[in-house]
C-alpha cells in the first residue's frame, strides 16, 4: 500500500462498526533552490580609460535579479554622467532574486523519494583594468577551452579558423591563437607545420596554448628552429 515514502497521506474509515486505514505515498515535489537558469550574463570585462568605465555597463539581467554589491557601490560617480569611476582589479558580484543569491544547481539524486541538489551560488566576476588593444588581425583556432568569448569581451576581433589545409593561407593574420590540445582536435593542425613554420618566419606572432604530445602535438616539426 505505502507509508514507506518520507510523503505520505492515511486514510481512515468506520465502516459498519470495522476501521479500515490506508497509507498512500505521495511523490515528494523536487525542491530546489533559487535557479539561476534564466540568467544569460557571463562574466565581464571593463576596459578603464583614465580609470573610468562607459555608464551604464552593459549587463544581461532579467527582470526582477539585483547584484550584490550594486555597480554603483564599487564605482564612482563624475562630472560626465556618461562616464564612473573604478579602481582596476576584479569583482565578485552575488545575482539575487527577491533578496536570494541564484545558484547554479543539479539534481544529485532522490531518497525516498525526495530530491537532493546540489547547489553553488552564481558568482559574476566583473575584471575591470587598463587594457591597451593592438591593432593586429588575429586568427584563432579553437581547443578543449573556448577563449573566443574572452577575446571578444576585451575588445579584439578575432577570426575563427576551424580547420587547416595546405590553402589556407595565415598571411592575412599578424597574430594566431592556438587553443589547448588543438592540435588533437582540429582537422590538419597536427600537419601543419611547416605553415606555422612559415608564417612565424614570415613575421607573424604565434602563441599556443597547453598541447600534448599523445594529441597531435610534434615538437620535431613545431618547435622553433635552434
């Protein structure tokens, strides 16, 4: 019959002068805290310009979701409404709904029929700092890390490369990103030596990521030369 869930109703009746007593389980509702699912703003970077940020910064929040502290706590205000005031460095900001902070959370499992979740409070890391961009024609090969939305966040533009054959031609870039184990996952990285080669000694800056040798990865062909 039931009883044996942590949720349950009895049920009781007299019935010609006889008790009868039931006990059903009731599915136990999936609690969980405050999500932060509907909250798109990822973490931010502010270029300072004579220690001051554009206002009002440019932030994704829905309806109803507060931070804490507020930008206005850690920013100051000046003559150019337009324009506050921050010292460089990095803040963490708490989102809240209703005075909640939102969490991040996923369902762990159920006991007895009730839901646990694991839950850790979202946290938007705001970077602000002096960041003088080069005018440089970046081309970016992505790896295991995406830091696609990182560069753009600070104001370069870069173009994605997704694969390279013997056309591609890497003379349109002055600089090139390669990302962590790229050369394991991107179709003809790992033979595209000599290219690199070629564009390095050409005068172009090539900078990778971590790589490993089990993925692609052939110091014998990509090392600089000696």
């Amino acid at each position: 019959m039931g009883g044996g869930s942590a949720l349950f109703a009895g049920i009781s009746a007299d019935i010609a002068g006889r008790r009868y007593q039931a006990k059903l389980d009731i599915d136990a509702p999936a609690l969980k805290p405050a999500g932060a699912e509907d909250l798109a703003q990822k973490d931010l970077i502010l270029r300072r310009e004579a220690g001051a940020v554009g206002w009002p910064v440019p932030l994704d929040l829905p309806q109803g979701v507060t931070l804490d502290p507020p930008l206005e706590a850690i920013t100051t205000a000046l003559p150019d409404p337009a324009r506050r005031a921050i010292a460089a460095g990095r803040y963490d900001l708490v989102p809240r709904r209703d005075g909640r902070a939102l969490v991040d959370w996923q369902e762990a499992g159920r006991i007895e029929g009730r839901a646990l979740h694991l839950a850790a409070p979202r946290i938007l890391r705001l970077l602000a700092l002096d960041l003088a961009l080069p005018e440089t024609r970046l081309g970016y090969i992505a790896g295991s890390d995406d830091s696609l939305p990182w560069l753009k966040a600070a104001g370069f533009a870069p173009e994605r490369l997704d694969a390279i054959t013997p056309t591609t031609d890497l003379r349109r870039f002055d600089s090139l990103l390669i990302g962590s184990v790229a050369f394991g996952m991107v179709e003809g990285l790992a033979r595209s030596g000599p290219q690199l080669r070629a564009f390095v000694e050409g005068g172009g800056n090539l900078v990778t990521l971590y790589q490993r040798p089990d993925q692609g990865w052939n110091g014998e062909t990509i090392r600089p030369r000696g």
